[in-house]
C-alpha cells in the first residue's frame, strides 16, 4: 500500500534531502529520498564511520557530497511542486524524516535520477521495494563511471 502527498519545494538541505511543505495543509516537513545516500556535506559521526570504512579521507568525502547536493539542485528548483510517493511500511525515518519516492514534473523519480547517474547509492539500511534495481543500476553508475564514480571507485 502506497501513500501519495503533492509538496512544494522550500529549499535543499543535501544530495538526498529537502524541506518541503504539504500543498494543502502548507505544513512544512523533512524529506528523505527513500533507498539513497548520497555522501555528507559536513563533518559529523557519519563522515568519520565513512572514512574509516571507505578508506577515504573525510575532505574528499565532503567534496564528493557537494558534487551530488550540485546535482540534486539540477534536477528540481524551490517552488517546484512534486509529488511523493511512500511506502506504507515505511513513512519515516528514525530521525523523523517523511521518506519517500520523489516524482518529478516529468514523472521521472529523482531517486532513480540519483542512483542512474552516479550521484548516490544505494541505501540498505531501511528496505524499501526498489532497492533491488537501485543496486542493479548503482552498478552500472560504477562501471561506467558516472557521477561520482568519475572520482572515487566507492563513497
């Protein structure tokens, strides 16, 4: 079972995440693309389990989450109405966060956009039900380069 909400962009917090506000209630709200992770913009628990694992130092780190936060802003603008799609079992993250799909103008979902291109991963951490394919095209992203995979093999 699927939940659907049309929101209002307000603005970008990073590479997988907005403020945005419900369009009928003007209620304003975190959004988390559901089943991504794009690299941290600032230094943080997160960056120094990152650097540890990846064996990649935290500046360059940083560096590769602006690059997908830059991204992330292409492909949508403050103001833009988009809808987001969420699975029932999962409308938030432990933070509170509303986690979801996020449908673009076009229809494209701008968390496959993230994964395709090479600006994010996979995120395993909640499941949601597209993370089979997000793992399928993460992997092309990575052999063919793209987005981050341009600079680093793994962030």
């Amino acid at each position: 079972m699927t939940q659907k909400i049309i929101l209002k962009v307000k603005r970008f917090v990073d590479g997988d995440g907005l403020i945005a506000e419900d369009y009928y209630s003007k209620k304003e709200f975190e959004v988390r693309l559901y089943g991504i992770d794009a690299p941290e913009m600032n230094y943080c628990n997160k960056i120094k389990k990152d650097e540890k694992e990846l064996h990649i130092p935290a500046a360059l780190l940083i560096k590769l989450g602006y690059k997908s936060f830059e991204f992330f802003k292409t492909n949508l603008n403050i103001g833009d109405t988009c809808t987001l799609i969420q699975e029932e079992s999962n409308l938030l993250d432990k933070y509170g966060r509303t986690l979801g799909y996020l449908i673009l103008n076009d229809g494209s979902i701008l968390n496959e956009i993230m994964i395709k291109k090479g600006f994010a991963k996979p995120y395993s951490d909640v499941f949601c039900e597209m993370l089979p394919k997000y793992q399928k095209w993460n992997l092309q992203a990575k052999s063919k380069k793209r987005g981050l995979y341009s600079i680093v093999n793994k962030f």
